[in-house]
C-alpha cells in the first residue's frame, strides 16, 4: 500500500479548519461533516476534531465508526 503524504501537505488546513467551524455558525447544534476524495482515500473531518481516512477500495462502514 503506498502511503500517504502528510495532510497538511496537500490540504490548506486552516481553510478547512475554518470550513468546519462554519458549520456550527448559524447555531444549529450538532455535529456537522464533510468528506473528500484524496490519494485514493476518503477524508472525513467532523466538528469535533476527528480526521477519518478511509480506502476507497473498501466500503465507508454505516455505523461511523472508521477503519
């Protein structure tokens, strides 16, 4: 399996960072999401600080629960 850069090396950090702050902006509670493809994986990021990496080469699992 080839390995992947660094995160901060392909992805501008503070913009997502910033992106997903945004999410809680209009006072809605919760959790807000998003992912995106990169080097062959999903990236999920979540409001909570938590960075998933899923191969696209298996199924994203439906319980949330990563790799």
């Amino acid at each position: 399996m080839e390995e992947m850069p660094p995160l901060q090396e392909t992805v501008d950090c503070d913009a997502l960072e910033a992106l997903i702050h945004s999410f809680g902006a209009d006072g809605m509670a919760g959790i807000g999401m998003m992912q995106f493809p990169l080097h062959g994986c999903t990236v999920r990021v979540d409001t909570t600080g938590t960075v998933q990496v899923f191969d696209d080469n298996r199924r994203l699992p439906s319980d949330d629960t990563g790799c």
